[in-house]
C-alpha cells in the first residue's frame, strides 16, 4: 500500500523530487485537493524550483478532470498566493519547498480566503484519498473537465499591499534586499517601484539551484552577504528573504539582526495605532517584549503554540489584527490573516522613513532583554529529556511551568521553553532573561539537563 508519511507533514506536502514524490502524484493531490474542497474553482501558483512547473501543472490537470476550473497565476511568492486566494474566494495551491535545499519541492494548500489546510483541516483527507487511487486507480474523469487558464496577479498584489502601509510620504532610504535567487527577486522590484526607495538588490536572479546560499535567513551564515552589502555602502538597513518569500529577516544600519520580536513589536504598535483596542498574537517564544508592547499601546496580547496553523486558527476565533512568530513569520487580518513578509518589511520602511534616526535606535525600545536564540540539542529520549527538566524545576519558589508547547519555565527575571521537534530527534530551548549573565547561566543550567 502507498504510504505518504514521509511527505505529508503536519501543515503541507514536502519531499524529493522524483525519488518521494513526482508529477503522476501531483495529479492525485490535485484531483483529490479538488475532491475534499468541494470547489468548483482553484488557484494555483509555484516558485523558481526547476520541479515547480511540471508538478503544479500535474496538480492542475489533476484538478481540472475533477471538473474543477483552475486560474494558474504562475511564478509567485507564497503570500502572492495567499493573496490570490484571498482576492479571487479560491482554494489555493501553492508549489514549493521554501528554504529546503533544490532537490526538495512541495505543495502548501489553502481554502478560499486563504484559510490554512493542516493536518486537521483537510490534509488528512487528501492524503488518505491520495493513497486509496494509488493502489486502486485515479477515478473516473468528470463528465465535463475544468479549464486550466493563466492570470497575472502581481500588478494586484503590490497595490493591495501599497494600500495597506503608505510609503510614498517617507524620506528616501537606501535598502539592500538579499532575495537568495528566491521569489523575492519576483515580487521586489514591482512592489517598490515608485518608492522612494534606492534599491541594492543581491541575487535577484531566479535560480532554484541557490547558487549564492541556501534562501533560509534563519541561518545567520546565509545573511553574512547581506550584513557585508549594508556596512560597505553605508545603508539604512537590509531585508533578507526566504526562498518563497513569506518570510523576512532584517538586519539594522550597522549589519546587526534585529530580532523578529523586535519587528514583531514594532508591527503591533503600528496597526495598534490604526485599530486601537485590537488583539495581539504572539507564540509563546517571542520576547517578553512583544505582550509588554501589545499592552502599552492599548491592545490584548494572546499566547499561543508555535506553528502558522495555531496562529492562524486563533487570529479567526478572536479577530486578531494581527500576529507574529519568533521565526520571521507575520501574520495580518487585513491579509486574510496570512503571513507575509512583504507587508512586516514595508511596516519596517514606513516606521523607519517616517523618523529621523537609525533603525538601530528606533529597534531598541522594542529589544529589552537579553535572549539565548533557539538552541538544538540531539537527543535519544525526547519525552524523557522533558520529564527530566520538569522534575528539575517543578518545585522550585518562585518558579511556574506550564505545558501549552512542550514545557516553559518562568521566574521573575528568566524563562525558558524547551520543545520536541515534530519531524527530528531534537530539542529546541528558547532561554530570555533580563541580562545577559542570568540567560547564559539559566541556558547552561537547562542544557546540562537536556544533553544529560
């Protein structure tokens, strides 16, 4: 029997490409994609990947002999996407692996209105359907097919975002934007044009190959390109995009990471700012910062799990204005509560042109405490390691644990939360506390019980 475990993942499909998945699968996902969607009409876009087209035109016809009307928007962004899913009340289909390496590709899928599919909401379904025409055959073909036809949403796109953040009144700003040959190189240059913005652009090329560094800006060695552009030519700051450009990384005048709690905060006072009141999400390991921010001007900050399928879920429950994970993803109602890392970036030019100072300065109110980043530890035992660091701390004055996502530990002046990876044998521990030498000691103390 076909088992997809290994590339159906909790909130997409990701593999090898031809060795675990291949266009004869794509067409299943997209007749079975049509199937539990129960749309008369989808969307569909892909990224630079040499894979991306032949897969998603698979997913396509897949689709359209479901009698499903599929608009192709071809060479997009994943929030390019989302945005035409949102735009056009489609469900989409998005074809990439984001940051992983070139041989991998994958399929990101959503309802109309850019309403996520995880393993919850549907993908399980469509695996399972997947599998059943595996081993028995596709079914019949619709009477009569769907129409497979192209539209370019682009032009749409940087106008829906230019309508949201208003640069045009900002002074002018020179930034180096570091597309890591990924979709940013597509959608830059249209949704700056005009601006007064004086662009210095870093492997622009689209190449699915990633010839100048992998396109994962999390990684601090694929920014050093970027950091070294911003120092030498004196820029105001420089923006780093992942491989289907949903995520984005900043680094300030001096070629120094801002933290994406620190842009997380900043964008919560800026669309406070617009809708007073509003409520905040924030995982639960963003900096003490952002729910101190969210308060200050006027908003409720919520906590939640790690991972774009909980932001998402809890941004619809409680009408969130807007949300932001630790990782660089940022999520917007106003962008039908997807992430995009376009919008963060533009909310960043406009704070920024809208001052007088350096980003440097105008960061750091929002970057209060000293942080650990996220550390990995290979374990044997995850379950035990956790237990391990439970029995540690559970009685301790002063300290509370609670257990939202894998365990956080919190006093006065540290906390930590340390999580199981889903899909390695890993541990993540996140440490923040008010000064450097209390986080370098409470990190050291927790991995000593991690690594045993």
């Amino acid at each position: 029997m076909t088992d997809l475990s290994q590339i159906v993942k909790a909130y997409d499909v990701r593999g090898v490409v031809p060795t675990q998945w291949d266009e004869t699968l794509a067409e299943l996902f997209g007749a079975a994609f049509a199937e539990i969607t129960g749309a008369d009409a989808i969307v569909t876009g892909h990224d630079m990947r040499p894979s991306s087209p032949g897969l998603s035109g698979a997913f396509a016809r897949g689709a359209a002999a479901r009698g499903v009307d599929v608009t192709e928007i071809g060479l997009c962004s994943t929030d390019e996407l989302y945005f035409a899913s949102g735009a056009l009340g489609l469900p989409g289909a998005m074809f990439t692996a984001s940051h992983n390496p070139a041989q991998y590709n994958g399929i990101k899928m959503c309802r109309a209105g850019a309403a996520p599919v995880g393993q919850d909401s549907g993908l399980a379904d469509i695996r399972a359907l997947v599998e059943r025409w595996s081993d028995e055959g596709a079914p019949e073909p619709a009477a009569e097919p769907g129409t497979v036809t192209q539209r370019d949403v682009l032009g749409d796109y940087a106008a829906h975002l230019r309508g949201l953040v208003d640069l045009s009144g900002i002074r002018p700003l020179k930034v180096v934007v570091d597309a890591g040959n990924g979709m940013g190189g597509h959608t830059v240059p249209t949704v700056f044009e005009g601006l007064p913005l004086e662009l210095d652009a870093l492997y622009f090329e689209l190449d699915g190959s990633f010839p100048n560094h992998e396109a994962n800006p999390l990684d601090p060695k694929n920014i050093v390109d970027l950091q070294a552009r911003v120092r030498e030519t004196g820029a105001d700051l420089g923006l780093a995009f992942d491989g289907d450009a949903d995520r984005c990384f900043v680094v300030d005048e001096n070629g120094n990471p801002v933290s994406p709690s620190a842009i997380t905060a900043l964008v919560a006072a800026r669309e406070l700012a617009k809708h007073p009141g509003g409520t905040v999400i924030h995982n639960l390991i963003t900096s003490w910062s952002v729910p101190e921010v969210v308060k200050e001007n006027g908003g409720a900050p919520v906590r939640t799990r790690v991972g774009h399928s909980f932001i998402k879920e809890e941004m619809a429950k409680t009408g969130a204005i807007f949300g932001g994970e630790h990782s660089a993803h940022y999520y917007f109602r106003d962008f039908w509560n997807a992430d995009t890392g376009m919008l963060a970036a533009m909310h960043v030019l406009a704070a920024l042109g809208g001052q007088p100072g350096p980003l440097s300065q105008l960061v750091a109110q929002y970057d209060r405490y000293a942080a650990s980043g996220e550390i990995n530890s290979t374990v044997d035992d995850q379950t035990g390691r956790l237990a391990a660091i439970k029995t540690a701390y559970e009685n301790r004055a002063g300290v509370t644990l609670d257990e939202l996502d894998g365990l956080t530990v919190t006093a006065d002046d540290w906390w930590f939360n340390v999580r199981a990876s889903n899909t390695e044998p890993l541990l993540r521990l996140n440490v923040e506390a008010r000064d450097t030498a209390t986080a370098d000691r409470v990190r050291d103390e927790a991995l000593a019980i991690i690594r045993g």
